[in-house]
C-alpha cells in the first residue's frame, strides 16, 4: 500500500546508459500503485520534483520536508520538531528531532517517512515516539566505533556513493579526517566541497586508484595521502589526528578494489581501530 522514495543522486551509472535510465528505474516502483496506494517522497530532491512533472501515477502523493513546511499534508521539520499532518485518516503527530537516537539529516528524513506511513495505520503514537527514540543503526551506517586518545573513529563504510558521504559528513560536528576512495561509479564529487572545504582537514583516499578523488577535493583540505589497505589508512589518520577530530570512513565507493564487500571494508576499519 506505500511506496518511499527518499532521495534519487547519480549511483551505478556503470549499470545504466545515463542517469535519466537510473531515475526513471527508481520511479518503477510506484508503477503498479492505485488510488488507494501511497506514494511517499522527499520534496528536498530536485530530482524527484523535476520527474514527478512527467511521472503519471494513481497514487496519493504525499511528501516530506526539512525546510519547506507546513504542508496541508506530509511531513516537515519546524522549530527542531518534526510535524506530521494527514487528511486521511485525518491525524496529527510531533517528535522534537533530538530525541531522536541516529543522528543525521538524512536520518531525520528517514524519521518523516516512517512516521507518515506509521500514523497512516493509526499506530499508537507513544509507539512511535518509543520506537524512533531507541531505534538502533544498523551495522557500517555511522557507527560509532571508538575514542582513541580523544579521536573519535566512525565506520560508515555502507556509504558507496556520493549521496551517502554527503549525509555523513554534515552530520559529524567535530574536524574531519576523511577515509575516503574505492571503486567509482561514475560519481560526480562537485557537491561535496562545500562540506569538505568547511570540515575536513585531512582525505585518506582508501583505493587502488585516487586520481578522480586528488583532482576533485587537493584544493580543498590541508593534505591528502594514499593508502593501500583498512589498516594502513586507520594508522596514518591517527598519526595524524588530534583531539577532538573524528576520523570517518565513509567512501562514496564501491569496496571491490581492495575489500569483498563494503561489510568487509568495514570490518577491517574497526579491527585496525581497536588494534590502536
């Protein structure tokens, strides 16, 4: 009965003859849906808005917001509070977005869409607060991994493109140590600097190949330095790290260069971590 689209960026154009094939993929999966059917997405993506003008569906739309509320229905965060409103079942629902247990924008998106359909099926609102409030991240998605003589280290190596690396990054408060790089899916980094010139100091670019990743971001951070495995590039972001940076993976790539997978990426960050 509901369909979610959180947000549509340039991911496995390897896989597709351009990235208008990948969006109109996406949108498959409202395809079947009828008027009784939902169809939930981010209003933020100019992507999505730019394909819902040609996208003909039966479904109810019904969107979510960060900045652009109040709607007469959806979603959207005002005065730190996300806001929920729907017509039918007609309902009303607010969380204060910091009692929230995953930290994150995108995870505050994440919150408006599980809700929307939540309190579509009349589900007790003191069950939702419960659940959003204890929720726990799943494995490699900013998981916290450790303090190491006031570094903190975070494994986000779920992150495979560059969507997902945008979202971690404006997420953690502290200077950055970037471990970044892998297989490239044809990312377009250019949304990135902003974020990396205003919280980065340092890029370990984790890969066979950094050339797309030094020519994209030299410019914008104090050093970038090569790395040939998990463990060498935990070792170098230590040595030089200082207290109160964190050091993030979050690779915007694919593991398949150096690792089997991104799990395994993952799990040798955290090794190389508690080794420390």
């Amino acid at each position: 009965d509901y369909a979610v689209l959180l947000n549509i960026t340039p991911d496995h154009l390897d896989r597709y003859d351009s990235f208008q094939g990948y969006i109109e993929s996406k949108f498959r999966i409202n395809n079947h849906q009828t008027s009784a059917q939902r169809f939930i997405y981010c209003a933020d993506d100019e992507v999505i808005n730019n394909q819902l003008k040609h996208h003909t569906t039966d479904a109810q739309l019904i969107p979510f917001t960060y900045n652009g509320g109040p709607l007469d229905e959806g979603a959207w965060v005002a005065d730190n509070q996300i806001n929920i409103k729907l017509n039918k079942p007609k309902t009303e629902f607010n969380m204060a977005v910091n009692q929230l247990t995953i930290a994150g924008k995108h995870n505050t998106y994440n919150s408006m869409a599980a809700s929307i359909i939540a309190n579509s099926l009349l589900i007790r609102k003191e069950s939702i607060r419960e659940s959003l409030s204890d929720f726990k991240n799943v494995e490699h998605r900013l998981e916290y991994v450790a303090k190491v003589k006031g570094i903190n280290f975070i494994n986000d190596s779920k992150a495979t493109n560059v969507n997902a690396a945008w979202y971690a990054l404006e997420s953690v408060e502290d200077p950055i140590i970037w471990i970044a790089g892998g297989v490239d899916k044809g990312n377009d980094y250019e949304s990135l600097s902003p974020l990396v010139k205003e919280k980065v100091r340092i890029i370990v670019c984790l890969g066979v190949n950094n050339m797309k990743l030094h020519q994209a971001f030299r410019k914008d951070v104090d050093m970038m330095i090569n790395a040939n495995s998990a463990e060498e590039a935990v070792q170098i972001a230590y040595s030089l790290g200082e207290k109160g940076e964190t050091v993030l993976l979050s690779p915007a790539c694919a593991s398949f260069d150096l690792f089997e997978n991104y799990q395994d990426r993952g799990n040798q960050f955290k090794r190389a971590v508690r080794g420390l």
